[in-house]
C-alpha cells in the first residue's frame, strides 16, 4: 500500500539536524568533495572558445591533388613517388589543338622546370615531374584499307609505359600488362572511339600520370603516332599523322623526330640523308630544320636505296638505313654520339 508523505507534521529543524548540515556544507568545500580523490582538479569540457579544439584550423585534405582539376587546367605535376598528382605549375602551353592533312604538325607539350624545394626550403631528393595535360589532337587523314582509327606509340623515355583510352566506361589499357618498353615502338592498335581520350602512365606504376590527351580525334581508315619524350624529368607528348604509302613504287617516304636535346634542345638544325654504297640512290636530301621543342619534320620522298643518316651539327655519329621502295619510314633520334636511332617502318604499322 502506498504510504503517505511524511511533512514531520509542521515541525521545524532540530538543532542535530542543522549540526550535521553544517558538517556536509564543510566536506563538499573541500578539494574532491565528498566523493572525489583530492588528486587534481575537476575537467571541464572545452568550449568553442577553447584553442584546445583548433576550433580555426582548416579541415584534414589529402595531399594528393584531384586530377579532374589537373585536366581542367591544362597543367600538372605528377611526384616521383606513387600517384601523387598535384595542380598547378607553370606549363606555358595546353598541347593546342592540331593534326594536318600532310601529317606533318605535331601536339606541342610543352612545360617548364618545377622546383625541387620542399616547404620548409630543403631540396627535395624526389624532384617532381612536369607533365602534358589537356592536350588535343585531330587526325582526319585516311591511309588504311579498313574503316578504323589506329594508334602506335615510339616510347622514347626512360621508362616502361601504357596507355588507357579513357573516353570507355571502364578505362580501356590500349597494350599489355608488359607495356612500351623504353626507347621502342609499339604494335599499332585500334581506338575504341573515334573521338577519344587518352592517359599515358607508367607501366610499373599504373597511377602516375606522364601525360594526357582530353581530346584525341582520329577518323576512320587513320594511323596516329604518339611520341612520348624525356627532357630531364620533364614528359612530352607529340601526335602525328602518320602517312603509309608512297606516290611512287620507287620512292621511299621518310621523316624525322628529335626526341633528345643533343646537348641544347633550343638548337635547331637539319638532319640529312646522303646517298652511299652500292645501292645508292645518287641522291642527297635535308629534312627541314627541327629541335627538341619543334621536333617532327614533314616527310621527305627520296629514291629508294642506302642512305648515310647525319646532323649537320655533328652532334651525334652518323648511320646507314636502307630504305625499300614503296615504303614510309619515321627515324627518331634518341641521343647524341653512338646512341642508335631508332627506324620505324610505318606502312608496316598500318596492319
């Protein structure tokens, strides 16, 4: 049964009681009041005021930047450790839009040295790497029997690289798991989609961007070559149309592709092809002058036979090609001295 409440029938405080009120108001004034250890002081939450928040620090980002912004920029740099892509830089150019019908112009990539300072104002053992963003390419010059857009790289850096067709949901890896090795020439093969995008990565690091095309625009029946260079540890992409047949059976088609500073990449000079041996076609010819920055020469038609490969600058030893009537050739100079050019047969690329 419930029981009443007790109101001590309208009586007052006793005197004990008051005493022993008295005595409690005296221990909670003490340090650790009735129940507390006496050890310390009592911890109060921190308020918005309090800088123990950090209340004005801004919040945590990652260091790695966001490559849509990268792209949308025309310029990036990419770190040399892991796929840390970081906004910003001082590229001059976003590639341009280019391509021609001779296919003799060329996607300019071109960027300028990054500091290799880290915050704090030591150097950076890691210097970073420029790269080529943004870029575009137009190739609508039909040299193929079937009705495709072929792709062929010439990997002239120093290292093992791939490419991803990123206008395809997912990201299409163009070659093998084994990649382009350094300095050769790839198999061609087919685009996906004729108004495309590119990526080219490290092989062995797949997130580390060297460069990209955002937009690469081949028609049907097109070859385009891609040469990817190395100045430093600087990236550079240049797209060409590629040509595959000759007007004559007798006549070979042949053009040139600096992708070494020969001790000044600034410098620019002609390269030439002097006729010699016994299968010697009795003629000389100068490709137009080039330099590292302005590197693809147009196409020259010469009669077919040996030919002594020199710069007229001297700056690297000359070399013999024999080339095959009916057929298109690109040699891409490598470097200076003995370093071999490498000699590609483009018509045969075409299949």
């Amino acid at each position: 049964m419930k029981k009443p409440m007790n109101n001590n029938n309208g009586k007052g405080l006793t005197p004990k009681t008051l005493a022993m009120f008295a005595a409690m108001l005296l221990l909670t004034a003490c340090d650790g009041g009735i129940f507390g250890t006496g050890g310390g002081p009592d911890m109060i939450p921190p308020t918005e005021n309090d800088s123990s928040m950090d209340a004005g620090s801004p919040p945590l980002t990652s260091e790695a930047g966001d490559t849509d912004d990268a792209a949308s920029s025309g310029t990036a740099t990419s770190g040399t450790e892991g796929a840390q892509n970081t906004t910003g830089g001082s590229t001059t150019t976003d590639g341009g839009t280019v391509g021609s019908t001779d296919g003799d112009t060329t996607g300019q990539g071109t960027t300028a040295d990054s500091s290799t300072e880290n915050s704090d104002g030591a150097m950076n053992p890691f210097p970073e790497t420029e790269i080529t963003t943004n870029a575009q390419f137009i190739n609508e010059t039909a040299v193929l029997s079937t009705a495709e857009a072929r792709l062929n790289v010439v990997n002239a850096s120093n290292l093992t690289i791939n490419v991803f067709e990123t206008s395809v949901q997912p990201d299409s890896v163009l070659f093998n798991e084994n990649g382009i090795a350094s300095q050769s020439i790839s198999n061609s093969v087919s685009l996906m989609n004729n108004e495309s995008s590119l990526d080219f990565v490290d092989n062995n690091a797949l997130g580390e961007l060297l460069g990209s095309y955002s937009q690469f625009d081949a028609a049907d029946a097109t070859l385009s070559t891609v040469f990817v260079r190395q100045l430093d540890a600087t990236f550079y992409l240049n797209a060409a149309a590629t040509q595959t047949s000759t007007s004559d059976a007798g006549l070979t088609k042949i053009r040139v592709v600096q992708a070494s500073a020969l001790n000044n990449a600034e410098t620019n000079a002609q390269f030439m092809l002097l006729a010699t041996g016994d299968n010697s076609s009795g003629v000389d010819a100068s490709f137009d002058p080039i330099s590292f920055f302005t590197p693809v020469s147009p196409y020259l038609e010469v009669p077919a036979g040996d030919y002594e490969f020199t710069d007229e600058l001297g700056r690297k030893d000359n070399e013999t090609f024999s080339l095959s009537g009916g057929t298109v050739y690109t040699i891409t100079v490598l470097g200076p001295d003995a370093t071999p050019s490498l000699l590609n047969n483009d018509s045969a690329s075409a299949n």
